[in-house]
C-alpha cells in the first residue's frame, strides 16, 4: 500500500475499501473467461491488488462478463447483477459485448449488452490480454476515485427502462422488479 | 478488580487482532508458496472496511442472530483461554466448559444458514457437522488424556504443571496425543484439506453463499475468532502456554505456520475420505495415548 494515501484512507475509508477489495464473482460466459485463470494465479497474481474471485453474487462486487452473451446466458447475467450487493461494478471484457463482435449478424447474441445492465467500462479486444484485466482495473479505480463508476445507481434511477429492455429481449420475466416500477415517465429512454 | 474488568475487555480485542493477522499472513504466505507475490497483510482488514459500508440482505431473524449466537460463542470461549498471563475466567470451569461452549460457533452458523434457504448452504451445513463428528471423537480422547495425565480439568494448572515439569508434547505418553491434536487442527480451522464445507468451486462456499455486506464481515470475524481458539488451545494443552503474551504469540505462530503449510499443497478430501482419515490415525494415536496415560496414571 502507498504510505501517501493514509490520509486518504482516513477521509473516504468507504471509496478507499472499495477501490482495494474488487471481488470479481466467477462467471463463465464465453470464452474470454479463458483469459482469468492466468490472472488469478502465480502467472500474473491479481491478489496483489485485491483482485479475487469469489464463487457467490453476495459476496462479490466486481462483474467481469468475459466474452459474447447469448439470449439464455442474459437471464443469468441479469440475476446474478441483481442479487450482487451495491456499490457494484461491471466490466465488459472482449468486443463481443460492446457490440456482438463477430457474432453481429448472429439471431442468438446479445449486441449491445448495456442496454440490459449498466456497464462502468469496456475491454476492447478478441481476445484482449491478461494485462488489459489489470489497466482495466486501474480505470476502475480512477473511475472510483472520481465518482464516475455510478453503473449501480444509474440502474437504480432507470430500472423501468432497463426492465422495459430486457422483458423485449427475454419476454416475460419470472423474477420480481428489483425497485419499484413506478408509472411515470423517466428520461433517458434507451 | 479493575484488572479483571480490564482483561475481559481486552482479551477478545487481542484475540481478535491475532486472528485477523494470522488471516492475512495465511494469505500471503500461501501466495508465496505459490509463487506468487500475494495481497498485502492488511487484505482482510481492507475487505472488512468494505464489508461494513456495502449493502446487506437479511433473510429473517435468525439469519441474524445465528450469526451472533456463534460470535457470542466463540467470544466467551476466549475468556476462558489464558493468552499468556491474561486469563479472566479460566480459574472457573476449565477443558469441560471450552468443549461445551465451542459447539455454539458450528449451530449458530447452522442455525443462521437454516433461514437462509440456500440448498448449498444446507449441504455445506450437513457437511461441516459431519466434519466435527469426525474430529470431535479424537478432540475429546485428546483432551480426556491430558485432564487424567495432570489430574485437573483447569487449564491454568495443566499451563502451569507444564512450566515445571516441561512441554506436554515432548513427554513420554502425551506426545501421542499431542501429535493427534496436531493432525485434527487442519480440520477444526477448515484449513485445506478439509475444507470441504466451505469449498468455493463444489458448493459456492458452502454456509457463506447467502451471506454479503455486514454479515460477512461477521462471519470473517468469526472465522478469526475459530483460528485464535483452536490454535490457542493447542499451545496452553501442548506448548506449555507461555509466561507473557508475546512468547505465546510466536508459539501460536510456529503452529500455525506449520498447518498453512499443509494447506497450501494438498488438495480438498471428500468428506467420507476426511471421515475415514479422522477416525482412522489421530483416533488411533489419540486412543493409544488415553491408555498409555490411564496405565501409568492408575
């Protein structure tokens, strides 16, 4: 740790805490999750930076979706994104999320994933390298330490619309509304 | 009077600090086994500061109160352990009260998953209870030796007969016995080979799959206190305790460096292979020693 950021620590001990305790919930949705066992052990040793996977959605607060997202894999996210405790961040890893990637023309992928669940940052690439986990979480922190990681709250604030998204993409949703959906209009429409 | 006071107040704190450090060098050190540069030795103090300021979901009274019955548990049986001089209440009840009170950490635990409805949860709950059948039968034969070896049930006496005559591990019939409780600590600490109820990549971690924010803060903290205790025990039954803290926390140390080594290269038992390795060679040993003792003491 940085001797210079013990005064830091005292003022916002919350932002400082969330910034070194990212822990990332093990999610396999493509391939890219090929990329975090280097990651995670002796090759490249996230834990030096409080980078752990952790196996359940409470424990974690950091949400790596690792390549393309099918239709059916969506359900999954959305859950899984739902029962994670806030503050929580997402991270989009591989082109494929950002925009279907390869998979643009397929009738089974999810293009743009955050119009389903807010996303705070993008790893470009297919498939990016193990190091482009580690400037993505330096991003991260940076986002933190400015307040500009707002994903959970923007979720919060347009939960209709979010909800409005992906009841067209999945159809009738078995799950009850995270917040309450109220019947007045809000912006941003996506 | 006041110090009585005093070392009531300070002794949970002291145990509570020992068990959050021995969380962090476990991590670093397993990570240095492995080649890796591990998590600075504040990581588990980080991750609490996080914890507490994060959200949490409650699923019903006795989520909560499981959680603090077993804190509560593991709390009162500190006091019963002397750390070096500080001892507050070991001069009252002594082996017999510490192997009735440790029980509460596992039920609370148990009963606070029960809300939780979680059917990990409920397997990783039937699995630690049947891990400590396994290690309660050679606990208690361990234990039954010392008290018929010094002919007390007070820990401060075993602690100071030992100071006179000698570590408890390096005489004739209670090295036996010693060394049993030795291959049993991986298990009552949940470390590595037996971590069958808490495995992450099998069960989603077992009893902790439900919990997030405070509550696993809490649980953390429990698991600190878990660690402090068993390894304590081992020390004041074995080690001689110690004159002043400071030798009885290297002692603590030495011990539990020695278990994350073991920790840190073997991989998980099923839980009928950890059953028959705890019923077969520390019941053994630890059976051997309680005849071996009631012989020479009759």
């Amino acid at each position: 740790m940085d001797r210079n950021q013990i005064a830091k620590w005292f003022k916002e001990p919350a932002k400082m805490a969330n910034k070194y305790s990212l822990h990332a919930i093990y999610f396999c949705t493509g391939c890219g999750i090929i990329e975090v066992p280097p990651v995670i052990t002796s090759r490249w040793d996230a834990e030096r930076f409080g980078v752990i996977p952790v196996a359940t959605p409470r424990q974690a607060n950091l949400f790596l979706i690792t390549g393309y997202v099918s239709v059916k894999t969506l359900r999954a996210i959305i859950r899984t994104y739902e029962q994670m405790l806030e503050p929580k961040y997402t991270v989009g890893f591989g082109s494929c999320p950002i925009n279907g990637g390869m998979y643009w023309d397929s009738y089974n992928t999810i293009k743009h994933l955050d119009k389903y669940i807010p996303i705070d940052g993008w790893i470009a690439g297919c498939m990016p390298r193990p190091e482009a986990i580690f400037i993505a979480v330096i991003h991260l922190w940076t986002l933190i330490d400015k307040d500009m990681a707002t994903g959970y709250i923007k979720y919060r604030e347009n939960y209709k619309s979010y909800r409005r998204n992906q009841e067209m993409a999945l159809g009738e949703l078995e799950w009850p509304p995270l917040f309450p959906v109220s019947d007045e209009p809000r912006g941003n429409e996506q | 009077m006041v110090t009585k006071v005093m070392q009531i107040i300070l002794s949970p704190v002291l145990a509570l600090i020992v068990g959050v450090f021995f969380l962090g060098l476990a991590r670093k050190i397993i990570a240095r086994i492995h080649w890796r540069y591990g998590p600075p030795l504040i990581q588990p103090v980080i991750d609490m500061i996080r914890l507490f300021y994060q959200k949490s979901v409650s699923h019903g009274s006795m989520f909560d109160l499981g959680l603090i019955l077993s804190l509560a548990g593991s709390i009162v049986v500190v006091l019963f352990l002397p750390f070096g001089r500080i001892a507050p209440l070991s001069g009252s009840g002594g082996l017999l009260v510490i192997l009735y009170i440790m029980l509460l950490a596992p039920l609370g635990m148990a009963l606070s998953g029960g809300q939780g409805a979680n059917p990990n949860i409920s397997i990783g709950i039937s699995r630690k209870l049947i891990l400590s059948l396994g290690y309660e039968v050679p606990l208690l034969l361990v234990l039954l030796a010392v008290m018929t070896h010094y002919k007390t049930i007070s820990i401060i006496e075993v602690v100071s007969s030992q100071q006179s005559t000698g570590w408890a591990l390096i005489s004739f019939p209670l090295f036996l016995s010693g060394l049993s409780y030795f291959l049993i600590l991986p298990a009552i600490l949940g470390l590595r080979p037996f971590d069958v109820s808490s495995a992450p990549q099998e069960i989603s971690s077992g009893p902790m799959v439900e919990y997030g924010g405070k509550y696993l803060a809490l649980a953390t903290i429990e698991h600190a206190f878990v660690l402090f205790i068993s390894i304590a025990l081992f020390v004041n039954l074995f080690l001689g305790g110690a004159a002043n803290p400071v030798i009885f926390f290297v002692k603590m140390l030495v011990v539990f460096v020695l278990g994350l080594c073991i920790n840190a290269v073997f991989p998980r038992f099923r839980i009928e292979q950890a059953i028959k390795y705890l019923w077969k060679w520390p019941t053994l040993l630890a059976f051997v020693g309680l005849i071996i003792t009631l012989a020479i003491r009759s």
